[in-house]
C-alpha cells in the first residue's frame, strides 16, 4: 500500500529538489550561458542535466514518472532558473503545458502511453497553437483536421513554435469541423510526433530568448491516428488548451519574478561598487529611487505569483489571479530591466554584461502565453463576472 506525505516531508522533498536546482544552476548552466546565448546555440548538455534532475517531470504525477510538484514549487523553479538564463526555463515550461494538458484532459490509456515518456525527458515538445495569422485570437487559425479512417489528416501551418526544432512532439491545435457555431465546439487538440508529414519549415531569428529553437511547422498531409486525439473527443480542443495555460501563465510571471530580481541583484551590487563624484552610486538619491522601485515591484510580483499558484493548487479557478501574475511580474520584468540598463550607464549596454540580455528577454514576457493586453480582457470580464451589480 502506498505510504500517504506528510505536509512536512512534501515540504523538505520540496526543499531537497530546490537546492539540487541552485546546484545545476550555479554548476551547469551560469558558467556557460553568456557564451551559448551569444552563439544562440541550444543547449544540449543542460538539457542532459534536466534530464537527470527529472525537471521534464516537475509537475507530472509521481503514478506516472514524474515528480508530482506543486505550481507553487514550480513557480519557484521557475524563477531561479530565469534568474540565470531565461532561455532555460522555455526547454521545460511549454513541454509541461503539454504534459498537463494531457494528464488533465486525456484518457487514462494516453496518460500511461504518453506522461512517462514526457516525465523522463525522452519525448520532450510543446504546444503548437499559434499560426501565421492568428494568434491572440485562437479561434481564427486554419489548420485542418480531417477525419480519415482510424485517424486524421491534417494540413496547415504554425508558427512560432518553442521546442519545435529540437523537440519530438507537440500538442496541435486543430479545426475538426470549420463550420462549427461557436467556433470553438470545430476545434480539437492532438498529439502530432514529428515524422512524415510534419516539416520544419524554418528556425526563426529572435531579438532575445536564444539557444531555444522557435520554428515554423509545416503539415503536409500527416496523418494522426485518432488515438492521438487529447481526451478522445472532438470539438474541446480550445478548452483543454486554455487549461493548461492557467499553469503557462504562472510560469510565465515566474520568470518574470526571475528577470526582474536578476536585475535588481545585479544593479544593487554594482551600485556599491561604482563611484562617481567621489561616492558609490548608490549614495546618490536618484540611484536609491530607482533600486527602491526596483526591489518593490519584484516582491509584488513574487507575491502576486505565489498567490497565483495557490489557488491553482487548490483546484479553484484562477485565470484571473493567473492574468494578474502574469501581466505585473511580466511588466516588473521589462521595468527592472530597463532601470537596470540605465544604472549600470554604458556597461548595461555592452555585451560583456547580463544586463542588455535581461533587456532582450524581457519583454517575450509580454507577448507570451497570451499578451498582456489579453490578460487585462481577462481580468476586468473576471471581475464583472465575480461581482454581479
Ligand atoms: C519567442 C516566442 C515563442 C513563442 N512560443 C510559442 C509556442 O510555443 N506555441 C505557440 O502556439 N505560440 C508561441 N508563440 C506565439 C505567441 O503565443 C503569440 O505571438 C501571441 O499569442 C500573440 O499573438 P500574435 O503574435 O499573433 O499577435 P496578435 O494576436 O496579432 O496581436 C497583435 C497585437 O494586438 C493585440 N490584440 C489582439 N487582440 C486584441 C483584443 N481583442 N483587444 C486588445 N488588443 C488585442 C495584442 O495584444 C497585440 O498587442 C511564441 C512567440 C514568441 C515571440
């Protein structure tokens, strides 16, 4: 019989795996990731490292592989990770999205086939939802699903796919039936692994986020058997999918919790050490402004995230709490970076420095995992729909 956690031992398991995390970081990936991101070369031996600490895992259940965290731990993951290279976090966030998708929306059989697979790290990928002309709005895409003996054939491109290149499967987001009114009961998630049928068209060039692959996909009559059909049903597809991003979100404003307090250690530090008309720079009122309003955005931030990740642990409905931690920490983010740059003078803009990379990073954050104009829709209809007059 299996021997029920208790909170405490959950929490110093939690704690065990956190500084295994800090170890990996400061180990593998802080000594090489100045020169990886200037070669926006992907990094295949941190992805071994990952591999090994079960992070493709992290917040899979434990029945099936994986380590059966928290979003809350998660988010702490997150963060510490995107404190060092933003980069990083992108190799195991979308791949999670995935795995969550299917361990909450699929059939027990795709759950035993697919997760422990996923946990390991062997079969590593992401969502591919977005297309060349439709993005914010999901229900605009035209991939085309249709149905084919014990399966599909699907036709269609997406774009900007995280994971696509050097990844193995992806979660497509499908129409099963275009004409369908609303337009969500036509479309449908699937599990697609590369092979015949799926293309690579291009690894697309990017201002910041190097070493992750961002690629378009090409679906050229692929065929999908129809066991590859997330939860075994048409027409959920836009659902499933929105599920898994409450969990996207979260580590979306994860990293910005990350970004943002690299910013801040860094500047704190280098404030001390620069001096101009005869005192560190961090004596000078206007300097103290900045590291003051810095820090303050980075605690909220923090808290708005844990606060986030709590009630999706608790099973509530959170996209609203999901969109507020999303749009402040991912704002805090491109704030901090910004002051940062301006407080370290030149040296914020040279490439010898974290800084102009924190300030290339950053703001993704505001585009992904739904753009933070998106977030402010979600919040003020959650705040309606809560607070009926
Ligand atoms: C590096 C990177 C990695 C990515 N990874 C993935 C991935 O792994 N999988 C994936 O599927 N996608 C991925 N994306 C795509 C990303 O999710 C989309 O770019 C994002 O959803 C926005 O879509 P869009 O770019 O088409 O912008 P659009 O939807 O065209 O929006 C353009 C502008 O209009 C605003 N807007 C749109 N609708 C409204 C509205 N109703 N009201 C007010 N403003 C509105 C938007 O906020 C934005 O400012 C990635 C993008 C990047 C840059």
């Amino acid at each position: 019989m299996a021997v029920q956690e208790t909170p405490e031992e959950r929490a110093e398991q939690d704690r065990l795996i956190l500084d295994a995390v800090d170890r990996f970081l400061e180990r593998d990936v802080k000594p090489v990731a100045h020169d990886l991101e200037a070669r926006d070369e992907y990094p295949r031996e941190i992805v071994e490292r990952m591999k090994e600490l079960g992070l493709f895992g992290a917040t899979i259940g434990e029945q099936y592989g994986g380590l059966g965290l928290s979003a809350s731990t998660y988010a702490k993951i997150v963060e510490r990770v995107s404190a060092v290279w933003m980069s990083v976090s992108g190799i195991f966030n979308s791949h999670l999205i995935m795995a969550q998708t299917v361990e909450r929306a699929g059939t027990e059989e795709q759950k035993r086939r697919w997760l422990p697979r996923f946990a390991s790290g062997e079969l590593r990928g992401g969502i591919a939802l977005t297309e060349p002309d439709a993005g914010t709005d999901l229900q605009g895409i035209r991939t085309r699903a249709v149905a084919e003996g014990n399966g599909y054939r699907v036709n269609g491109t997406k774009t900007w796919i995280s994971n696509s290149v050097e990844g193995h499967i992806l979660a497509v987001l499908v129409k099963t039936d275009p004409a369908a009114e609303p337009r969500h009961r036509g479309m449908s998630l699937m599990l697609i692994e590369k092979g015949a049928g799926v293309q690579v068209s291009r690894k697309l060039e990017k201002l910041g986020y190097k070493g992750i692959d961002s690629g378009e996909l090409v679906f050229e009559d692929c065929f999908v058997p129809a066991d590859n059909l997330v939860g075994g049903d048409e027409g959920r597809g836009l659902q499933q999918i929105l599920g898994g991003l409450e969990l996207g979100r979260i580590n979306v404003a994860a990293r910005g919790v990350g970004i943002a307090r690299a910013c801040l250690e860094d500047s704190v530090r280098y404030a001390q050490l620069r001096k101009t008309f005869g005192k560190p720079i961090a004596e000078h009122q206007a300097i103290q402004f900045k590291l003051a309003d810095m820090a303050t955005q980075c605690e909220a931030a923090r808290l708005l995230v844990e606060q986030a990740a709590a009630a999706y642990d608790s099973g509530e409905r959170c996209d609203m709490e999901a969109g507020m931690a999303k749009l402040f920490a991912t704002e805090a983010a491109i704030h901090n970076s910004l002051e940062a740059m301006r407080l370290h003078g030149a040296y914020g803009y040279s490439k010898e420095f974290n800084i102009e990379r924190y300030y290339r990073d950053a703001p993704l954050l505001a585009i992904g995992e739904g753009t933070n104009e998106l977030q402010r829709i979600i919040i003020a209809r959650q705040l309606v729909a809560r607070n009926p007059a």
